[in-house]
C-alpha cells in the first residue's frame, strides 16, 4: 500500500499478533514467519516488540500470548452494540434448545465468532469468541456470504482455498453457488457434517434497515441427535425469531 499515512509496520505486529491459534499456542520465529508471510528479521523485530510490550512472553525459542492481548478483543466487545445485544440472545436460544448458537461475521474467507453460547458441546473442536469458520463450507459462513452481491460472493469462493474437511464437505463452485442461491430465496444456510464428521448446523442472515447482512446467527447439533428435516422443523423457527429480535434492537425503525 502506497499510502503515506499507511504503517507498515503496524500490520506486521498485528499479523503477528494475531497468527497463534488453538493449534499454533507456542510458534518460533521461523514458524511466524511462514505463518504471516514475512522474513525471519521482520518477524523477530515484531515478536520481540511485542514481548516488550507485554504481548507476548518467550523462553529464548517459542513465543505465546499473554493477557495482556485479551485488551484488543475486549475493546472491540464492548465498544460494538451487536454483540452485547445477541449475548442475551444467543443464551436464550441456547437454553431452549439444548445447543450451541453463535453469531458470526465475515472477515475476507471466513466467518469469525463475535457471539457464543453454549448449552452443550456440539463441535468437538471447541469454538468461541474469536474462532474462524471457513465460508464455503459453514452454514454461517454461507449465510454471510450471500448476502454479498452474487459476482462478489462467487468471486470470494474463487480466491478461497476449498479444501475437503470431510467426505461431506461441498467444494465444487457451482454447487456452492446454488447453495447461496437457495440461502438469498429460502433465508436460511445449512451444513450437514461438512465441518465436522457429525456436526450440522444452519444459519440466517441479519439484516440491518437497508436490507444488507451484517452478521449471521447459527444453531448446531449433533447428527446422531436428529436428521436434517426435524432439525429444521424444530430450530429453524426459533432461530428466526432470535434473529428478528436481533435486527429490531440493532436497528430500530
């Protein structure tokens, strides 16, 4: 980026900042590096800035977080109405039905987790605040992304990496296409065991006044618990009432 007021290096610390993960908790320099697409001084310069400044700890090799990172999450939790309005919600949701609901928004491929409750563990991976869905596979992602413009959302697909995450798992662009075809005519994304062997979930758009999705609420379950028509017919409801109530407080008329 050319801009002048741009700070180069302000978007390397927060690559770096945010490149460890549940599977990446303790990473060298080398490994920061690769996972941020910069040279090992670039990478060292940062982390150790980072260190400096209570971010991150290290033992000489591997550098983690600190708790002191959790400040830039909570500043963003509590300066946005939509996720303190949707935690009432979603807990709500959550009670009635046993499951896990969430609310998401689109961040370049994925979706990623501004909202959270659960009342039993559905994923065995474990989200929360934070975690990322890939798009083209996750009900809430799917629900994100259409509603983007149909040349945008099929653009986005485009770019995205599509990997198989189970024999379920729809990579194919036409048929991801339909899908959020029928999501923009039905109002509701679906994922059955495409994330995760024995996971399926579905999703509606949140709409604010103009009409444009700014968010997406999603209510998971186990596939042993129910098929996907009665999941349908006993949640889909309720999820869009959640999500009617959501709009009319995020957006008043």
């Amino acid at each position: 980026m050319s801009d002048r007021n741009y700070v180069a290096s302000l978007h390397k610390g927060l690559q770096v900042l945010t490149c460890f993960g549940r599977q990446h908790a303790r990473l060298t320099v080398s490994e920061v590096a690769r996972r941020t697409d910069t040279t090992p001084a670039s990478a060292r310069r940062s982390l150790l800035t980072l260190q400096a400044l209570g971010y991150l700890d290290s033992d000489g090799k591997h550098y983690w977080m600190l708790p002191r990172s959790l400040l830039v999450a909570h500043a963003f939790l509590a300066s946005r109405p939509m996720p303190s309005l949707a935690q009432p919600l979603l807990d709500s949701l959550s009670e009635r039905t046993r499951e896990s609901a969430s609310l998401g928004q689109l961040l370049d491929g994925d979706a990623i987790i501004v909202g959270r409750s659960t009342a039993r563990r559905s994923l065995s991976t474990g989200l929360g605040i934070g975690s990322r869905l890939p798009a083209y596979c996750s009900a809430i992602g799917r629900a994100l992304l259409s509603g983007l413009p149909a040349r945008e959302a099929e653009r986005r697909l485009r770019a995205m990496p599509r990997p198989a995450l189970t024999p379920q798992t729809v990579v194919e662009l036409p048929r991801l296409l339909e899908m959020l075809a029928r999501c923009r005519e039905e109002g509701w994304a679906y994922s059955d065991g495409e994330l995760e062997i024995g996971v399926r979930s579905m999703a509606v758009p949140v709409r604010d006044r103009r009409g444009e999705v700014t968010a997406a609420m999603s209510i998971a379950v186990r596939i042993e618990r129910m098929g996907m028509q009665e999941f349908r017919d006993a949640f889909l409801s309720s999820l869009m009432r959640a999500r009617k109530t959501l709009e009319d407080r995020l957006f008043p008329a």
